[in-house]
C-alpha cells in the first residue's frame, strides 16, 4: 500500500514538473524587445529606441516540432501596447499590427510616426482606444477606423496640415466623436498654427447621396434597375454594396462633372431569397462616407416547408413552417371540415420575414381528434396544402373509426386508415365462424340420431342421484328391459315416446330366450 502511494506521488510530481516546462517552453518562444517590457497581456516600451520598425516579439528557433497555434494564440493574448518615445518609428505598416487580433489599447506617442498605412488597423477589430500624441503627422484619414468602435482617439501635440483631408478630423471634433471635442487640436496654415474648429475649406464637405426608391416591390423572376447619385467636392466614390445577394446583378456607372456620380444596380431574374434584401449605396471622399439604403421586397406563392405528425410537448403539437409573401393565410381542416379555433385547438405562431413558424396546439386530445389534418395556405398568388395524419389516442370502438382522406391535398402525408381495413378483416372471421358452427351443429343433429344403440341413450347425472332412471342400470336402458309394443322412457321429468325396431331385436338378442 505505502508503495502504491509512494508511485502517485512520484507520478503527480512528474506531471506538474512537465507542465512547469510546457509553460516555460511557450513563453520562451517569444522574446520581449530589450528595450521593452512584456507580460502574457502586454508589450511596454517606453525607454529611446532608434529602432525603425514596430516592436514585435521575436520568435526563437524552436526546432522541427513549434507549433502555430500556440504562437498565434500567445499574439492574440496581448491587449495593451504602449510605445514612446522611439524616434526612429517613422511608418505604422499593414503587417505590424496584424498578429495582435486581440488588441485593444494602442499607445505610440512622442515618435517620430509620420505615416500610417491604410490598412494598419485591418486585423484589430477590438480597439477601442488609439493614442497618437505628439507626432509629426501631417495628415490622417477616416478610413483607418472606419470598421473600429472608438471610444477615444487621442490627438494631443499633433500638429496637421490645414486641408480637405483632416475635415473630418474637424466634424468628429464638432460632434463630440471619440473625444475629439475634449482636446485642443491644431493646424497649420501655411506659416500660422490655428485652431482646428476655426479652419475653412471651400469646397470640402461629406458626400450626399439620393437613391431612386426607398423600397422596391417585384415578383420572382422578375428584372429590376435602381439608381443612386453621389453628390459633393471632392467628388464622391459611388457603389452598390451585394455582398449576400442571391440575383444576378450589373453595375453601370456614370460621372456627371463636376460633382455628380451616379451608378445604376440592374438586378436579372430576381429570387425569392433576395426579399427583405437592404440594398445599400454608399458614397464617400476624403471627408466621410454616407449611405442609404432601398428595401427589396419580394412576392412569391406560399410553400409549406414542414408539416410535422402531433408531438407530444406541454400540449400536443402539430408543427408547421410556411414561407410566402404577402404572407399567407392558414386555414386548417379535419375530415374535410374547417376546424374553428377555440381554447382546446387553436394555432400558435410567430412571423421571421417572410416565414411563418408555429403549432396546430391541442389540449387534452381524445381518439375523437384521430384523422387527416390539411393544412391551406393562400396569398394573392397562390393556394397550397398538405396533409398530414394525426393519431392521438386509440379508439375504444372502432367499428365506428373512419378517417377521409383529403384527395387534393398536395404533397400530403395523409395514412389510409388502418383500422378500418383491420376492422373487416375482424367481421369477415366472425362471420365465417357463426356460419361454421351453424353447419356443424345441423350436421350433428341429422346425422347423431342414427346410434347403433336404438333409440335412445340416456345417461344420468351422478351414482347416487334421485332421477326416474336410476334404477335402471345406473342410468342405461338396453333393449332387454324393453317390452314388446309401444313403451316409454323418462327422462328427467319427461316422458318420450319410444317406437321399437323389430329389425334390430331379431339380430343378437332374444329376450324370451330362456336362460340356461
């Protein structure tokens, strides 16, 4: 036993000292810079450097067998990068930051950071705050943070030049965006530095945008060409975002100097899939981006995409999934008859676009609600229905089970009824057995009366029993008690008849025979 104990710790010691070198052994893939500090969460850098280009933790050689996912995932887990104070970080590259998918803070302040490159911030969805103090950035575009959620962009020190580019820098300030309007920010104009709120473009504004129609109503199959102008200085970008669309679609653009593009979105053979579709133009310049949207509504004939048997839930439910717009009306039947809705039956079910999704609910169902429930769905463009078998509790009298098939119903799921083909096959056996037994007992009273015995055989009850014919031989009367001429035999309290067979004395008994 001591030795058995003696192995699990031993064992258990093994474990945690190869955990102890896994986690060294990750953590050493990666060096921290050396004029930085880093911890699993975050890099530090706030010592001079002269360095060129963006610290990245460096990855030692870990031989044929490291593995990328623990390295990614040790990118991933860092947070907060804090650098200053580097004055040879000129350029903020696309590649730089694209391994830190899990970044959130971003500090580089007192550099010399002049340029940032359009996608640097692409593979960083989670920042929120961005911290560009004292640099020597000259200009700065929206579009670095256009799929970013900011809740503060700092931008003290930074000196711009005055111009349509940082327009947007001014709008953002106006409206109190990231916490521009916290900050005093500058510009310089030619050989002054003013104010940011107080510099003038002529000619530098957002983007505005008009579309053809704010919503669209076509039929399936049908082809359609909307149109949106994008108006502004500098001239505005136009497109149709169709990302996710199902039609096929063309693009024709058009530029209208000077400040006019227009662009038409012709869609062929449009699907049903395509309903409730937003169809997005978007405009944009150097200042911003605006947008507006037409909706893509669809008409099609209603489907019944599900039509299940009952399911027992907190009440039984028969369920159903309908698509179609308009969206359809539903009406249901049993046995041909339309069911009215009542606090025992009734539908249940929600709208999701243009699905209709619910229960035919029953309360407490009996054999009476046994059948064929079709379901009719109907809009302007057309009627469908599908039927489907209910079977809830089994019929105490099933002579009187019948279940009516709805022949109309489309794609039905409708079962013959079962138990009336079972029910004949029941009275056909019954009946042929009565008859049999009807034959048999006219052939045994025609044919049993022919006993090689005579007449009559009578036998009594029990030996001790008071009936007339007891004394008679325990119950048997033979001819040789039998006078000659007409007699009788009693039986029970019943006198019958009996006529004799002189045939059948005359061979093997005498009774007048005297004995010897």
């Amino acid at each position: 036993m001591d030795l058995w104990f003696h192995s699990i710790r031993i064992c258990w010691w093994r474990v945690l000292f190869l955990m102890s070198v896994f986690q060294d052994y990750l953590s050493s893939m990666l060096d921290c810079p050396p004029t930085c500090s880093c911890s699993q969460t975050e890099i530090y850098c706030n010592k001079s450097d002269n360095g060129r280009f963006f610290p990245l933790l460096a990855l030692q050689d870990t031989g044929s067998n490291g593995t990328s996912v623990d390295i990614a995932e040790l990118f991933k887990n860092i947070t907060s990068i804090h650098i200053e104070n580097w004055t040879g970080l000129q350029t903020l590259r696309d590649v730089d930051m694209e391994l830190y998918t899990g970044l959130q803070r971003l500090t580089i302040m007192n550099c010399n950071l002049k340029v940032i490159q359009a996608r640097a911030f692409a593979q960083n969805p989670h920042l929120r705050y961005i911290n560009l103090s004292k640099n020597p950035l000259t200009t700065l575009s929206w579009q670095l943070f256009q799929h970013l959620q900011l809740s503060e962009l700092r931008l003290d020190g930074v000196v711009f030049d005055c111009g349509c580019d940082i327009r947007w820098i001014q709008l953002w300030q106006q409206r109190g965006e990231a916490g521009l309007n916290m900050q005093q920010l500058y510009c310089r104009n030619g050989a002054s530095k003013i104010r940011l709120h107080n510099m003038y473009i002529h000619n530098c504004d957002l983007p505005e945008i008009s579309v053809s129609h704010s919503s669209v109503l076509v039929m399936e199959g049908d082809n359609v060409t909307v149109s949106c102008n994008g108006s502004g200085s500098p001239l505005p970008e136009v497109d149709w975002t169709v990302s996710g669309l199902h039609s096929i679609n063309t693009h024709l653009s058009n530029v209208y100097w000077p400040n006019i593009h227009s662009i038409n979105l012709t869609l062929f053979n449009i699907s049903r899939d395509d309903n409730n579709f937003q169809l997005t133009c978007i405009a944009e310049n150097v200042v911003g981006m605006t947008n507006s949207s037409i909706q893509l509504n669809v008409q099609f004939p209603p489907v019944i995409l599900r039509l299940a048997e009952p399911e027992q839930r907190l009440d039984t439910c028969i369920e159903f999934t309908v698509r179609g717009y308009p969206h359809p009306k539903l009406r249901w039947f049993h046995k041909q008859k339309e069911i009215l809705q009542n606090d025992y039956i009734r539908t249940d079910m929600d709208f999701y676009q243009d699905y209709l999704e619910g229960c035919l609910t029953f309360q407490n169902p009996t054999h009476i609600n046994n059948g064929n429930y079709t379901l009719e769905a109907s809009n302007p463009l057309g009627t469908v229905t599908k039927t489907v078998y209910g079977h809830f509790l089994f019929d105490p009298d099933p002579d009187n089970n019948t279940v009516e098939v709805d022949p109309q119903s489309e794609g039905g799921s409708g079962r013959p009824d079962e138990d009336t083909f079972g029910v004949s096959i029941a009275v056909g056996l019954a009946g042929f057995a009565c008859v049999l037994l009807l034959v048999l007992f006219v052939l045994i009273n025609k044919y049993g009366r022919r006993s090689k015995f005579g007449p009559v055989a009578v036998i009594s009850g029990e030996e001790d029993s008071a009936s007339p014919l007891h004394h008679v031989n325990h119950g048997i009367i033979t001819p040789c008690t039998l006078d000659a001429g007409p007699d009788a035999v009693v039986i029970g309290m019943t006198r019958i008849p009996v006529v004799e067979n002189p045939q059948y004395f005359r061979h093997g008994h005498n009774c007048n025979k005297p004995t010897t």
